[in-house]
C-alpha cells in the first residue's frame, strides 16, 4: 500500500512538471528551427540554428526593448517596496481615524481589471505628458504592483514584537530609523517576496505597454514580441517570436533561483502569520 502511493505521489509529481515545463521546452526546441520544420510537430531538437535569435535583434530593436523592461520593472519594484514599506509601517504601526477604510480601499483597487481603468489611466497619463515615455509605464504598473505589496507587508508588520520598536523608540530613534534600521532587516524575506512579484508582473505587463507607448523604441518586451512581423505580411515569424520568448524568460527564471530561499521564507511567513 505504501509503494503505491509513493507511486502515485511520482507519477503527479511528473504530471505536474510535464505541464509546467512542456510550453517552456516545446518554444526552446521550436526557437532553433526554421522555414517549414516550424510547422512540423517534432518533439525533440533536430538542429540548433542560431538564426532566429540573430533575427530577433537584427528586425528590431529588442535590445532596447529589453533595457526598457529592465528600467520600468527594476523602478517599480523599488518604489513599490519603498511605498509599500512605509505604508505598511503607518497601517500596522499607528492608529489613525479611516485606517481600516483606506486599507480596504487599496484591496480594492487591486481587484479593478486593467482594463476597467485604461481609459482613466490613459487620460492621466497624457494630462502629465507622459505618454510614449517610461516614467509613464512606472507610474501605471505602480497601481497593479503597489495594493498588494501594502497588504503583504502590512500583515508581517503587524506580527513583529513591539517590544523591538519601543527598545528603538527608548533609545532616541526616530521613526524613520526605525523603519529602515528594525523593521526593514526583519522584513526582508516578505521584502524579496513581494519585490519578486511585483517585477514578475511589470515584467509580463502587456495591455498598458501596448496602449501607452507608440514607438518601438519606448516599448517593453511583451508589445515588442507580439508585434514582430516578418519580411512580408503573409509570412508568420514563429520562430524569431519563441526565440523573443526564451530570452524574456532566462531573466525571471535566474532571479527565482538566485532568492528561491528568501521567497519560500517570505511565502511561509506569510501563511503561518497572515
């Protein structure tokens, strides 16, 4: 009995990764293929042609395109855990008259789809002369990742002792200092989780990238790959696209491996104290 169910325990775990990972291997083998082979079901790699990766920098310009993802992820993920931290301090820390309403007002907002909010955001946008720029892009992944880095962090605010803060406060420090001297060593797991998420989502963010930049040039990954074209209107560029799509991987895939402790830390904390 028990042999069975490890045996069945291994063939879901297979199911799942077979799943998972399928996509991801078919696009790797697909990216090294070209001309009719693209349109041929083949389940292992019969050539590794370069071209298409080539390609995918010679039509456009992806490198640009990638820097602009790096630029609009890596300063969302820095305001967000700025603002968020702050915040977080302010709702778990002090009381005040409307905490719990404005608390809920932010989980609200993150449950608005895009977009129920592209016209408004459009209109702010230009109003601020922020259109086709990446502060632009900044400013409107900001309201996807900014609700839930307040709620997450607020959470594993409200559970850390009080007695560290009033040993800080007894000391002279001021609150500033103790957000960024206490509170932030002690929140770096829920920190990296958080800012893990929040570039994950600025990273894979299409409909505003796509509504709010006009140019090639200002465009993040995720437009700039849906609109590759080939070298007439009637051929499909399939492989430079899946060529396009492993490179925007490769990134997340190595920052998930390089802070996979601190986010199974942060993810655990936050089940056990949420």
């Amino acid at each position: 009995m028990k042999l069975l169910a490890r045996t069945g325990f291994w063939l879901l775990v297979i199911v799942i990764a077979f799943f998972a990972l399928f996509p991801f291997y078919y696009a790797i083998i697909s990216s090294f293929r070209t001309g009719s082979a693209l349109f041929s079901v083949a389940y292992l790699p019969e050539s590794f042609d370069p071209s298409n990766y080539v390609a995918v920098f010679e039509r456009q310009p992806f490198g640009r395109n990638i820097l602009n993802s790096v630029i609009v992820s890596g300063s969302v993920v820095v305001l967000s855990l700025g603002l968020g931290i702050t915040a977080a301090y302010a709702f778990g820390r002090i009381a005040f008259r409307g905490r719990s309403l404005l608390l809920m007002t932010i989980l609200s907002v993150s449950m608005f789809p895009q977009v129920a909010v592209l016209a408004g955001m459009f209109e702010l946008i230009r109003s601020f002369g922020l259109y086709n720029t990446l502060p632009g892009l900044i400013l409107a992944n900001l309201m996807l990742t900014l609700p839930f880095t307040i709620w997450v962090l607020t959470t594993f605010m409200r559970e850390l002792p009080k007695e560290i803060e009033e040993a800080a406060f007894v000391d002279g420090a001021t609150p500033w200092i103790v957000v960024r001297r206490v509170f932030l060593p002690l929140m770096a797991p829920a920190a990296v989780t958080t800012g893990l998420l929040a570039f994950i989502v600025s990273w894979n963010e299409f409909l505003f990238a796509l509504t709010f930049t006009l140019t090639n040039e200002r465009r993040t990954v995720p437009p700039a790959i849906a609109l590759m074209s080939g070298s007439t209107a009637y051929e499909l560029p399939w492989g430079t696209i899946m060529a396009g799509s492993v490179i925007v991987t490769i990134p997340i895939i190595v920052l998930v491996l390089v802070f996979q402790r601190k986010i199974v830390a942060g993810l655990t904390a936050g089940a056990v104290k949420g």
